[in-house]
C-alpha cells in the first residue's frame, strides 16, 4: 500500500543538503516518498551550498515565512583571483587575477570593513523575484534587470584560515544576505576580485547543523514507517517563541479567528498561544492598546 500521511500530521524535517541539487529538488524527493501534498522549504539554497534545510509540512508551512526572516550563519570558502558571472565558482568565468598580491594583514582589514550594515546588489543569477518571476529567468531570455541595493547585516565575519588564493571563513548574518555577493564584493576591494567556492549553512534562525539528518537517513526512514521520529512538531519548533496560555473561551475566541484581549503586558511581536493541553492553538500578534494587549490571531493551528 503506497504511504499518503494524514494532514494532521505536521512538522517539520530539518535536512543536510548535499551538493550538487536544488532546495526544489529536495522537497520533490521529499513530497514523492511521502505523498503529500503541501510541503515546502525554509530559505533557498544554491546547488552548490550544503547544510541546514528546513522542509514544512502540512500545517507546517503555515509558518514557513516566520523562519525566512531569521538570521544566519554558514561557513564558507571564497577564491581570491577569480570573478564569474555568477559569483561563485561554477559560474562562467570573466575575469582571471594571475598575480594576487594579497597579504593577511590586508585581508584582515578588508573583511572588517564588511562587518556590520552594508549594501548589497543581489546577483542576477538568484531567486530573487522581479515581476513575479524569479532573476534568473530572466537572464535565461537574455535579459539583465539590474536589482536595486539593499541593506543587510552581518553581525560576525570572522577568518578562519588564509590558504592563497583560498579564504575560509564563517559569517552571520541577516535574512537576505548573499553570501555570494559578499566573496565578489571583498574580492573588488582587495582588488584582485572573487568568487564563492564553497557554502554550508550551519545555522538557520533556531535550527542548527547538529539537528539535521541527511536525506538518505529520512529515505530509510520513510521505508521503515519510522519517518515520524524525525518530524519536528510546530510547538517544538516555535520554541524560541514567547507563549500564553489560553482558557477555553480565548481558545474559540482565537480558532474563530477573532482578537482577545489579554491581561498582561507581552513585549513580542508574536506569541505562541496554546491550550490548557499545551498545544499549540495559534501564533497571535500582540497590540497595545488602552484597555490591555489585543491579541490578533495571525496563523491557526
């Protein structure tokens, strides 16, 4: 009998990509073998990047955009001397440095300066979409749309080794960073430009590397019915998460969509809001106003 799970079922797995495939293909692979039909990813990875994938499923990607907000953090290899169209190293080469003059020193300095707010320009070759559809499509038809600058932050990029023309680093940083753009951005200021050679995300908001499984492990898994063993469910995964808890009035209040009101004062945006039974009821947002907190159902479970 072929596996369906039920829609209660919801949660999430956190998967190590490996190399060489898209964060799409991973959830094609992962929606086949468990014949569902909503599931999703947390964050895209390029082909060339491993590491921490989160995939939604069912309920779960109900609260997928609360995890592509998060900050990150990735360990990664830039190549000093080389500049491609993609920015990293698999991309189509335009400009070759045979001479790098570069000196720890230096490096040192460059990368500080990239500490902190900066602007970016997102790379054409990405999934950043422009009327709809995604900027690498775009430059398939042949066409250029430059993206506008944005800001973004990294709050620690720290150096690990210097093997010329090979840098290893680690970095956190904001939602929207690319990391890619970060190597050429250092390479242009060093003067002898660069590319990403290779990314592994170690962290994605509260989910670390340590948490994932490979997905020959889930395959296995999967064949074996133990595939629950692995699915994180949303309360766990909303940990991070301040909480309340309900009566049954503000329960049906809550799962009827309508706001209540609460008698303590909530500093977070969002709140975790769950039943007598500790389960999880909604993510409500909080307001302030002059009878108390108003709290706005904003996803329920």
């Amino acid at each position: 009998m072929k596996l369906r799970i039920r829609m209660e079922e919801a949660g999430i797995f956190l998967i190590d990509k490996p190399r060489g495939i898209t964060s799409f293909e991973v959830v094609k692979k992962i929606k086949k073998w468990l014949n569902v039909k909503k599931i999703g990813h947390g964050g895209t990875l390029d082909p060339l990047a491993t590491g921490v994938l989160p995939i939604f499923v069912n309920k779960a990607t109900k609260i997928a955009q609360f995890f592509l907000n998060m900050d990150k953090t990735y360990d990664a290899t830039m190549r000093l001397g080389l500049e491609t169209e993609t920015q990293d190293i698999e991309g189509k080469v335009t400009r070759v440095c045979k001479k790098i003059d570069v000196s720890l020193e230096e490096l040192k300095i460059v990368m500080e300066d990239f500490q902190g707010k900066i602007t970016q320009i997102p790379p054409f070759y990405s999934s950043l979409k422009v009327g709809g559809v995604p900027l690498y499509k775009w430059v398939r038809k042949g066409i250029k749309i430059q993206p506008a600058p944005r800001e973004v932050e990294i709050y620690e990029l720290n150096l690990k080794s210097f093997r010329p023309p090979e840098v290893d680093f680690e970095v956190s940083c904001s939602k929207g960073t690319y990391i890619r753009t970060l190597c050429s951005d250092i390479g242009k200021k060093l003067g002898c430009g660069a590319c990403l050679a290779r990314l592994r995300r170690l962290k994605t908001g509260p989910f670390t590397i340590k948490m994932a499984i490979s997905l020959d492990v889930l395959k296995e898994a999967i064949k074996a019915g133990k595939w629950q063993d692995y699915l994180m469910d949303l309360n766990q995964a909303l940990a991070s998460f301040e909480a309340i808890i309900l009566n049954e009035d503000q329960e049906t209040q809550i799962k009827h969509g309508r706001f209540i009101f609460w008698p303590h004062k909530l500093t977070k945006p969002l709140i975790r809001a769950l039943n007598k039974q500790s389960r999880l009821v909604a993510l409500v947002q909080t307001q302030e106003t002059q009878k108390g907190m108003r709290l706005h159902p904003v996803k329920v479970f």
